[in-house]
C-alpha cells in the first residue's frame, strides 16, 4: 500500500459521519470534552500562578497566551492518537483522527500567531533570522513552528505531493517530535514565564506528561503488540481483486471480543515498532473468535503484496476500534446496509454476527458494483439471506444482458422500492465511496430518515 486512503477504499474506514444528536447521546461526550478543554488550558494556568513577569503591553502578553496556548494543543495531538480505549469509545476513533487533523491547523494556527505579532509589534525582541546569528532559544521557536507547518501541510496535501503513505508516517512523526521538542526549548530558554522555581517544576510535570503519550504511542504500545502475535493461516482469493487474510492467535488467546463492523490496525511482514501498521475492518463475526479475517482488496502497494503472502507469516494487531456497528444501536427494530464495493466488508462482519445470533429483524443489503463479477461475498450473501429476514439487492453499474435487478446508480427511488414505509425503526450503515454514501445519505433524509439514524464511513482521512 502506498496510500491511507487507498487503504481506506479498501475497507471503508474511516470518518465516521454522524448527526450532532447521534455524538452528543450522553454525558461521556460531554465529560470528555471538558477533560479536554481542562487539559489544553492547564499550562496557561499555570503560568498565571504566582509571579508574573513585567507587563509590556497587549500585543505582547497576547502573543506569550497564543504561543503557550498553541503548544498546548499541539501536546494534546499526542493524546488524541495514542488510542486510548476509553476516549474513543464514545465517538469512534474515526471521530477522533478528524479532530486530531483539524486541531493540528488551530495548533499551527496559534504557534504561527504567536510568532506573526511579535514580527509585527515587537520585531526588535525577535532578533537576527539567520541561525548562525541569532539566539539559539530562538531559532529552536522558529524551527518548531517549521516543524509543525511542515507536519500539517504534508498531511493536508500528502497525494497532490505524491507522498508515499509509509515515508510520509515516517516524516509526520519525526516533524511532529522535534518540533514539540524544539517548542520545549524555546520557552525554556526564553524563560520569561518558567524563571521561578514553582513554574519550572510545574512546567517540567506538563512536559513529561506530554513525554509519556509520546513513549506510550511509539514505545509502549508496540511492544505490547509484540507479546501478542498473530499467523497468518489462509489468504483466500475473492472476486474483483479483493482477498480474504485469515489471521489465528499465536501462542496466547487472541482479541478477547469486538464489535461486528470494527476495524484493527494490522502489522504484516514487519514489527510493530516500524510505523507500518494500516487499518483493515474485520470481515469475521465475534462468534468466530479468536479466529480473525479481514477482507482487503489491492489498490495499492501494500495490499497487493498481500495476496504473496504465505501461510506462516506473524503478524500484529491493535484493535479493536470504531463505533459502526449494529451493537451499538442493539434495539433497532432492523438494519438496512448501504454499500459498495469492499465497502461490504464491515457489513459481511454485522450479517455473519446476526446470523450466528439467530437474529429475526428485517435486514436489506444495497449493494453497489460496477458489474456483478465484482461482488464481493456473492455466495456466501445467498446464503445468509436464506438463515436471516435479509433481502440483498444489488445494483450495478454495468449490467449483463436480460439483468432483471437494479442497474445504474443507487438513489432514492432503488431505495423508496425496497424499504417498508415506515422506517422511523431502522438505523441505516452507509459504507463505500464518497459520492454514494452522499447520494445515500441525502436520498435518506428525502424518504423521511431520521439524520441520527444514519451511520456513514466514508473514505478519506488524510
């Protein structure tokens, strides 16, 4: 693979798209925000305890705010990847990652102000540009706002810059790193809030705090990983290009359980410590613990390279995550799954834990292909139908001739013929590219759905 977002295509992750009264259902939403909130607010409280420098003017003091207040979002980038279960649990990590990527431009955003207003009132205290000449504090500033810079634009412009997913993992974590060091430094230097013996222990406690995300994501986490390894037991052809990796608990007793429609972050032919660890939904139902498969199709480097991959290979998983699942909403009165392509993956997970439970509601797949050689999953989709209240309707771009089904596009009117009337019941799992989950969405809200009634993955994260 050389692109998360191709990996996304091949598995429908990612963000996860939800009406506000879907995300703020309960107090855990709000608690963790205002957790955050707190956090983020921590250093600059702080700094205002006990002794305050001499005040030199608005422009100036607002400038020290913004530049502490900057770094303080940016600190909390750490947490926000490090994957703690209970924070992403109540919004799906996919939620998360999105606001991870947006809060890296108000970090920037904050740092770049900082610097901006005192080029603009205070130039003398800024000094010589040239880092042969000028203060080292202060080149460590100007190399961290680089870095930051640096670290959200190769994210935010990753494919029109043609960088490969692997490197760029490699480069957003080196920019992100040092320049939180270099910003360390600088106020360190600087030491116009942090000169005082009580600011300096508190600001060091921060600084560790910060320290630590660092070594739990990249140290901890990984090695954790490595206690758990898995093999590799079958790589299973399917149609269109697509495989299935069956994956069996080596040596311990596997994931413990997940929900039907999560994904995992999957290391193969390399250690955890690397950074080459992609997200793939899991294809299994839990019932089929500790056996694991997940359904991947090659679009790109990294997944075509899967296919070769022989029986035997250990493999590493973090997971499970992610909120798109039928136990999340378990008193629904029945699901209607609206998919393309791998975008089934998640679903062929829901249907298979449904089957395996016995469940008696009313299901629909819409299921979107270019032409019907490219089902994923067709016979197996048979023969689900036939244990559960499922009807499968395909829709194709490209139909064969004397096709009797769907053909076309899916819209409203596909929908309006196959749904009951009243769908006030049903929650609704959108997965597959971007202008059919849209179209999907939107043809929803027009027969009447209610907008927190739909869950939708689209494709692209970064």
């Amino acid at each position: 693979m050389n692109d998360r977002t191709k990996e996304k295509q091949q598995n429908g992750l990612a963000t996860v798209v939800r009406h506000p009264l879907g995300v703020w259902s309960g107090g855990r939403e709000l608690a963790w925000v205002a957790a955050y909130l707190a956090l983020v607010s921590l250093p600059l409280v702080l700094l205002l305890l006990g002794e305050m420098p001499p005040a030199v003017g608005f422009w100036w003091d607002f400038s020290m705010g913004l530049g502490f207040a900057g770094l303080a979002v940016i600190g909390m980038q750490f947490a926000l990847t490090a994957r703690f279960p209970r924070l992403t649990s109540p919004f799906g990590i996919d939620v998360i990652y999105v606001f991870h990527r947006y809060l890296a431009w108000v970090g920037m955003g904050l740092v770049a102000a900082h610097f901006s207003i005192l080029w603009l009132f205070h130039h003398e205290a800024l000094g010589a540009l040239n880092p042969l000449e000028a203060r080292w504090e202060l080149t460590s500033g100007r190399v961290s706002l680089t870095m930051f810079a640096l670290a959200v634009v190769t994210s935010q412009w990753r494919k029109a810059l043609k960088l490969e997913y692997g490197l760029w993992r490699y480069a957003h974590v080196a920019f992100a790193t040092l320049g939180f060091g270099a910003a360390v430094a600088h106020i360190l230097g600087v030491g116009n809030y942090t000169s005082t013996p009580t600011k300096a222990a508190l600001w060091l406690v921060v600084t560790l705090s910060w320290l630590c995300l660092i070594l739990w994501v990249r140290l901890f986490k990984p090695w954790r990983q490595m206690q758990t390894p898995y093999r590799v037991q079958e790589v299973r052809p399917e149609a269109a290009g697509a495989i299935t990796l069956v994956l069996e608990p080596d040596g311990h007793e596997g994931m413990p359980t997940f929900k039907a429609g999560q994904f995992a972050w999957l290391t193969i032919g390399a250690n955890p410590f690397l950074l080459r660890e992609h997200p793939f939904s899991i294809a299994s139902a839990p019932e089929a613990l500790p056996r694991l498969c997940f359904g991947i199709k090659a679009l790109g480097d990294f997944t075509s390279r899967l296919r070769d991959i022989a029986p035997g290979e250990t493999a590493y998983l973090d997971g499970p995550y992610g909120v798109f699942s039928v136990d999340s909403f378990p008193h629904a009165a029945g699901y209607a799954f609206i998919v393309g392509g791998i975008g089934v993956t998640p679903a062929i997970s829901m249907l298979r834990s449904l089957a395996a439970r016995g469940d008696r509601r009313p299901l629909w797949l819409f299921y979107g292909n270019n032409s019907l050689e490219d089902v994923i999953y067709g016979e197996e989709l048979d023969d689900l139908a036939s244990r559960l209240d499922l009807r499968v309707i395909h829709v194709v771009k490209e139909p064969p001739e004397g096709w009797e089904g769907e053909s076309g596009f899916l819209d409203g009117d596909i929908l309006a013929r196959h749904l009951v009337d009243d769908k006030s019941g049903l929650v609704f799992f959108l997965c597959g590219p971007p202008p059919m989950t849209k179209a999907a969405r939107e043809a929803l809200l027009r027969l009447g759905v209610r907008a927190d009634s739909i869950r939708a993955e689209i494709f692209e994260l970064v």
